[in-house]
C-alpha cells in the first residue's frame, strides 16, 4: 500500500528526509519515532504530497505519487490526515465535521456513515455538539472519525495524542488501533513516544537526523536495535565492554557470556554488549554481587541502579514488594536469552 525508495526531501541545500526506504502492506499500522527534529513530519507531509521530494520516489497502491519529476496533488492521493491539534472546525456541529469529506454523497449517506463512525468512536449521540463542548479525548476520537468518513487507502497522524495526558494517551492509542484494524485503514503514525508505538504498530522505525536508522517490528526494535541509537531510543539499558574470547565468547564484568551473535565476531574484538534491565534478575544467592548505588519506583516494581565491582552500573528491575535500600549489597543473575552486540567505540562516534 505504501513504499518509499531512498525518499529524499530538502529546503533548498538543507536535506531533511535522507535516503529512507520503507513499506507498509494494506492494512498494517506503522510508525515513525525519533526526536524533535529529526524529519518525521516533513516526511509525512512528504507522503501526503504537501512536500515535493528531491530524490527517490513514494508509491501508492502501486501507483507513483512522488518523484522528482512527478508531484500527485494531496487531494488526488486518496490519503487522510490527522493532525497534532485535531483541526476541527469549530463553527460546524461534530456532525457536520465528520462529514464535512463526503459531502458529495447523498444525505442519507452521510447520515449512515457518520453515525456508524461516532458509534465506532464510542461518541454515539454527539453529533449535535460543538468542537468546544468536548474534551481534548473526545476531540481526537473526532478527528480520527473525520478522516476516516471518506475510507482513505492511508490515513496519517502526526503526533495525535501529545497534547492528552500519558495515562489517555495510551488507552486511546489501543483505542485507535482496534478501530483501524476493524476500518481495514492502512495508516502511518508519527510520535516520540515509545509506548504509543508499541500499543499502535505492527511495524515502526526510529529516525535521527533525517535517516531511518532501522524499520523493523516493535519486538526488533526492543530486542535486535540495529544500531545503537535505536538501542537508546528504545527502552533503557547500558553498554558493557567486553572482549570475544577464543571459544566465541564475550569476556566481560559480569563474566562469560554466549550467544549465536558471537560466532560473527573474531578473537580477541573488542565489544559493547546492551544489557536491558530486564536482563538482570536480583537473587540473593547469586555471587555475583553488586551495589545499590540509586533507585525509583514505579509502582509495580523499583527500578534500580547497581554498582559492579569494576565501577560500571547496570540498570534492574524488581517487583515493589521487596524493597532494596541505597548501599545495599545485592547478587545479580543474568535473564539474557541473546546478546546484542555494538563494535567497541562504535557508540561514541
């Protein structure tokens, strides 16, 4: 339904979007992350045809909708659009705003599919209300519902719950999602927030400065980060030295560790291994020992900061029933079912 091929966008000689390639089957969500700046929007305003591309091309359907040489208007594209701060006209009731793409069907038309919209939305009986007589929750439920009235073949939001609380923001994400998968809409979000992703997407990818560093699943990104900086971006963790020993092993401070990824290295190659906190298990029979050096809670469970004998901390995680002071002496066990492997210094540059 969606593919781009080494897409490239630019204001004059500044480049913003940098050789990305990605695609979306019909019906699959997916999703853009990255930092402020980084050039998801002017990318999905790319794909929506509000920006011309300078390299590469974006295709629809199948259909080529932008290349240097070609510029599909956004209103040929059949793509909707929600926006950041929703864009709901505010002298039109919620019925007339929801219908105010299909207003070329007939009354009776409109009528149906509004209404099974608002019913979709959980907002059934809200079409005579005002965009002001709503909360920012409702708003967006109408937002999404006004740009799906028209069944578009790809529907683009570009951060649409930032401006809602974390806690509604994460319920209307698994909200959204049920209605998308239920519409059959193929859709691509945008959104600094890991976890909208992880409620939203099937597959999603993390930018940083204008590349698309990796495309993947939500589960690759977490457990196979192609690159360090999606290993940063997604989830916490630390790196560890290591070195990979003559049986293809990594030597480090927690000790020898295994796994396939090991076999494509040589002895004696220097490594940074990620350890993700639930990688680490607090057991006090271990002995392997540490330090609680910091910690902070999170209802369910303490997040902690430990203290290895050689100065390095890791970050572990334990169920907020046990609690574990600063300064107390641990043992760690490692929960790792694979490693991920970074070439020494590779994170630094």
């Amino acid at each position: 339904m969606l593919k781009l091929s080494g897409t490239e966008v630019g204001f004059g000689r500044t480049t913003i979007v940098d050789d990305v390639t990605l695609s979306l089957d019909e019906g699959e969500i997916g999703c853009l992350l990255g930092p402020s700046g980084c050039g998801k929007t002017t990318l999905l305003r790319a794909i929506a045809g509000f920006e011309p591309v300078q390299g590469g091309r974006i295709e629809l359907n199948g259909q080529l909708v932008s290349s240097p040489a070609q510029l599909v208007p956004p209103e040929k594209r059949g793509v909707g659009m929600v926006f950041q701060d929703f864009a709901l006209f505010p002298h039109l009731t919620v019925f007339e705003n929801i219908a105010f793409g299909i207003r070329e069907q007939s009354q009776d038309e409109q009528k149906r599919r509004v209404h099974q919209l608002l019913d979709h939305v959980g907002l059934a009986g809200y079409g005579p209300r005002y965009p002001h007589q709503l909360s920012g929750g409702q708003q967006q439920r109408i937002a999404l519902a006004r740009a799906l009235a028209p069944k578009p073949k790809l529907l683009l939001l570009d951060e649409p719950f930032s401006s809602l609380d974390a806690e509604l923001r994460e319920s209307l994400a698994t909200e959204v999602r049920a209605l998308l998968k239920e519409e059959g809409i193929t859709a691509l979000l945008v959104t600094h927030d890991q976890q909208e992703a992880f409620a939203l997407a099937d597959k999603a990818g993390v930018m940083y400065h204008g590349r698309l560093l990796q495309w993947d699943t939500p589960y690759g990104l977490y457990h196979r980060p192609a690159h360090h900086l999606v290993a940063d971006f997604i989830g916490i963790g630390v790196l560890l030295h290591g070195s990979v020993t003559e049986d293809l092993k990594v030597d480090t401070v927690l000790g020898l560790l295994h796994g396939d990824e090991v076999q494509r290295g040589t002895e004696g190659e220097a490594v940074d291994v990620l350890i993700r906190p639930d990688d680490i298990v607090i057991d006090e029979s271990s002995e392997r020992r540490a330090k609680i050096v910091a910690r902070g809670f999170r209802g369910a469970h303490f997040l902690y900061t430990a203290e290895l004998q050689d100065g390095s901390h890791l970050i572990c995680m334990a169920p907020s029933h046990h609690e574990y002071k600063v300064n107390q002496e641990v043992g760690l066990r490692l929960n790792m079912d694979h490693l991920v492997l970074f070439p020494a210094g590779y994170c630094d540059t």
